[in-house]
C-alpha cells in the first residue's frame, strides 16, 4: 500500500508540473493571442517554445546573402531595412501587429498616437521588459536600465542629480582630455604617412569613450576601469549571439559554450568591481559615479550581498548606457559628415568662427547650433538604442488596447525615425536643416523623435552623450579633414545596437 501511495503521489506531482509547464507553454500564449486578435491586432503563427524565432532567422539570414546595393557615399540610410521581418509582417498584418520571441508575446507598435500613449504612460506598471533581467543578466542586473518599480525608483533618484546638465558640465576637463588624446593620436599617425591617411576609426571612437566614462565611473582607478569595460565589452558581443534566442523557455539555464563564457566573464567582472570598492575603501574616498553608488548603497538597508550587487550592477548599466553607444553614434556622425561634405564644410566653418583658434568650452559647444543639428539627425538616421520596448506588469489599457499581463510592446525607433508621414519625403536622406527649428519643427509629432528613450525612463545619460559628441567633433572638425575611403561597405547590422558591419573607413587629411 505505501508503495502504492508513494507512486500515486509521484504520478500526481508529474501531472501537476507538467499542466503548468502545458499552461504556461501553450494555453497562455493562445489565450493572449486570442485576446489580441479580438481586437484586430493579428500576426504570423507562431511555434510552441520557438515562436516567431525561425521565421526572423531565415529572413536575416536571406537578407545577409543579399548583395549591398546601396551607393557609396550612401544617399538613403534606410536603417529600417536591418528588420526586414517586420516589414513583411507590417506589410501582412498591418501596422499593429503581434509575434513571438519564444514564449514571450510581442505586439509591435508603430501608430504615433498609440506611440505618445506609451511614451506618456508614468504608471509604474508598464516598465521594462522582464526578459531584459532573465536573459540579459550578466549584463544588466537588475540596474536602473532593466529594474522596475520602486527599485528602479531609487535607482534613478540616487543616479540622474549625477547626469543632470550643471554636473556633466563638471565633467569638461574629462571630455577635453579624451578628445585631445584622439586628435593628438590621429596627428602622430600621420607621421612619415604623407598627406593623406586611411583610418578605420571603430576602435578610436570606443577607446574615446570607454576613456571617459573610466575616468568619470572610476576616476583615479580609470585604467582599472578600462580593464573592466574591455570584459564588458566581451561580454556584450556574446550576448548579442543571442538576442534570437531570448523567451525559449529554459535556455539561458543550459551550460553551453556561451552561457559557460558569460558565466565566466560575468564572475571577472564583478570581482574587479569590487576589488577597487575595496581599495577605495582602504585608501580614502573619491567623488565620482562609482564612489556616490558606493556611498548611497551603504546608506540604505541592503544586505552585503545585495549592496555589492547594486554596486555591480549599475557599473555595468553605466557602460552600456555611456561606453558602446556614444562610440557607435560618433561612427555614423563621421561616416554621414564624410559622405556629405557641404554639411562638413559648414560645420567647420561654424566651430572655427566659434572657437577663434581656442580649445572650446561648454558656452562655446553651446554656440555651436549646426554642429547640435548633424548630431540630431545622425540619431535620428542611427539611433542608439533601436528598439524601446516596455512589458505590461499587470493587466493594463493603453490606448484603445487592452494589454494581458506580460505581454511585451515594441517600437522600432529607426521605423518610426524615417516615417515619411512623420518627416517627409525625404526621410530617409541626411537633412540637418529639418532640425534648424527643433524637433518640434522637424517632424508633425515630436514624441516621435527618441534617440534616448522616452518618459520618465529616458536616458539620464543624455547630457554627457551630446557634450562628448559635441566636443569630440568640435575639435576633430578644427584639425581634420575627411571623405569616406574606397573600402568603406555600408552595411549595417542589428547586434545589440545597429552599428557598422565592416567598421567605418575614411581617408583624413590633417588642416
């Protein structure tokens, strides 16, 4: 009889955990595209576990064997074209549509008004996708950039007074320094090279970056910082391997050669992090951004292991947020401002009779208004983060849409950035005069211009970025001439961001 009792038990524990894995698996999802239909928004079918996830492989990978057709120098930058899946899906499903990553239920939004209901919402129940937290863990934690609720509240309240404008002003003689040390490397390559010098300048603009953000996260311990980012940056390129496979149910579980080397970089990376929390903590203290999350942390009622993760965590939101970004956009900037050298011209130009032969200072970037509008509309052309996406934490209206709990809603900025019904006919050409009278100006709805996000979670990083790019171009502009080389390939690729497939080559001319 017990025997009997212990196999009955066993056989009803079995059926238990496998109808909530059938629920969860298949029943939810149908049901919450059940729901969605009803409402008209319909979409392609979707597999158990996998989802949509074959279809957008094969469409990616039918579009890589594709022969670039775009001419060099590029006259369209039809970004959009990195997803060609979704305008076969817009162009099936319309403009609201759903799909599938896995388990994880996605609804596509391109609509500006149901756009402005989302980039308006301030209730804390639609935050960031949870996926980011399960999927990309090693990388973000649970930060500022993928926390939610009062967690990300006091994240934020403890970081932006750090990245608000009147500080990063305080920041000047980092940039300055940065900037310099670029220019001052790029004159010494010319050195026994002639007139002209051919440069791929991928790596110089990540090394600028990741210079300052070391030095303004770690100050003293910058070259600490430096090895740090280098691991995050490694990390970062394994990730984005798998950006197709985040919401497969139980994957990021499996020791396979990826998860194992994230696992791995992961641990190095938070061990150095907290080896200079430890020194500083020996040594004296520093005020800079890593000392004030140190401090705050120490502040508040976390335990030990959970202080040091906060630290942890947001050095590496810190990173991907200020590092790979920044460096990617100054790329496109040199790419369009090469292809384009009227635009060139008049921005150098503008930085010469601003600057009088001086190193420019934060009244003088300020001064510097078609500088501002090549930079506008390189992010409006490149954006760096491509997508915005938010999850439904409860069951929740937006609009006219009833959203089911969990379900994820996705705009593809680089979409709604070259929507001719929004910019124009010209939409997909570089255009800095659409700028000449701000955003409001250059396009019929300006919640549809967000190279940084939106709402109460746009980048508190914003101010830093436009002052390194400003400065950085200031003082490349006052030095440099250049035109895109013969090997330049325009072809750009979706990893994490949307950056340069083969690197940007230019041929630069010292002035």
């Amino acid at each position: 009889m017990e025997n009997i009792f212990i196999a009955t038990s066993l056989l009803m524990i079995v059926l238990v955990v496998f109808t909530r894995i059938f629920v969860s698996l298949v029943i939810r999802p149908r049901r919450i595209r059940e729901i969605l239909k009803r409402q008209g928004i319909d979409g392609p079918p979707a597999r158990i576990l996998l989802g949509n996830i074959p279809e957008i492989r094969k469409c990616r990978a039918e579009a890589e064997k594709s022969p670039a057709n775009h001419p060099i120098p590029p006259v369209l930058h039809n970004t959009p074209a990195v997803f060609p899946f979704f305008d076969q899906w817009k162009k099936q499903y319309g403009g609201l549509f759903r799909f599938a990553l896995g388990n994880m239920q996605v609804i596509y939004v391109t609509d500006p008004d149901l756009v402005k209901e989302i980039t308006t919402c301030t209730s804390l129940d639609l935050g960031r996708p949870s996926y980011q937290q399960k999927e990309f863990g090693p990388l973000l934690g649970q930060g500022i950039l993928s926390s939610n609720g009062s967690v990300w509240a006091r994240q934020r309240k403890i970081m932006a007074p750090e990245l608000y404008m009147e500080k990063v002003k305080g920041m000047i003689d980092i940039i300055t320094e940065s900037s310099l040390g670029l220019v001052n490397l790029w004159k010494q390559k010319f050195e026994g090279e002639g007139e002209i010098l051919e440069l791929k300048v991928d790596e110089d603009m990540k090394r600028f970056s990741g210079d300052i953000i070391s030095k303004a996260c770690f100050g003293s311990s910058y070259s600490k910082g430096q090895e740090i980012f280098l691991k995050l940056g490694d990390l970062q390129e394994i990730m984005s391997k798998k950006t197709l496979s985040m919401g497969v149910p139980g994957l990021r579980y499996l020791p396979t050669k990826t998860n194992r080397q994230m696992w791995a970089l992961d641990k190095e990376i938070g061990s150095l992090i907290l080896k200079i929390v430890k020194e500083r903590q020996e040594a004296g203290r520093e005020k800079d951004l890593l000392q004030i999350l140190v401090e705050v942390a120490k502040g508040s009622d976390l335990k030990p292991q959970a202080l040091d993760q906060f630290i942890v965590d947001n050095c590496k939101n810190i990173y991907l947020a200020g590092f790979e970004t920044s460096a990617v956009a100054a790329s496109w900037c040199l790419m369009l401002l090469a292809s384009n050298p009227e635009w060139q011209t008049r921005a150098r130009e503008e930085v010469l009779e601003v600057c009088k032969g001086q190193i420019p200072d934060v009244q003088m970037l300020r001064k510097m208004k078609l500088l501002h509008m090549v930079i506008q509309e390189t992010m409006r052309l490149y954006p760096p983060g491509p997508t915005l996406a938010r999850e439904a934490l409860k069951d929740m209206k937006i609009g006219n849409i009833w959203v089911p709990k969990g379900v994820n809603l996705w705009t593809m900025v680089a979409t709604l950035h070259t929507d001719t019904a929004l910019w124009g006919p010209d939409a997909l050409e570089f255009k800095p005069q659409r700028f000449e009278n701000g955003i409001a100006g250059a396009c019929k709805n300006p919640n549809s211009y967000v190279p940084f996000g939106f709402g109460q979670r746009v980048c508190i990083g914003q101010h830093l970025a436009m002052l390194e790019l400003k400065m950085l171009f200031a003082l490349i502009l006052s030095n440099f001439s250049f035109t895109l080389s013969p090997k330049y390939v325009h072809s750009p690729v979706m990893t994490i961001i949307v950056e340069p497939k083969h690197g940007v080559y230019l041929l630069v001319k010292k002035l």
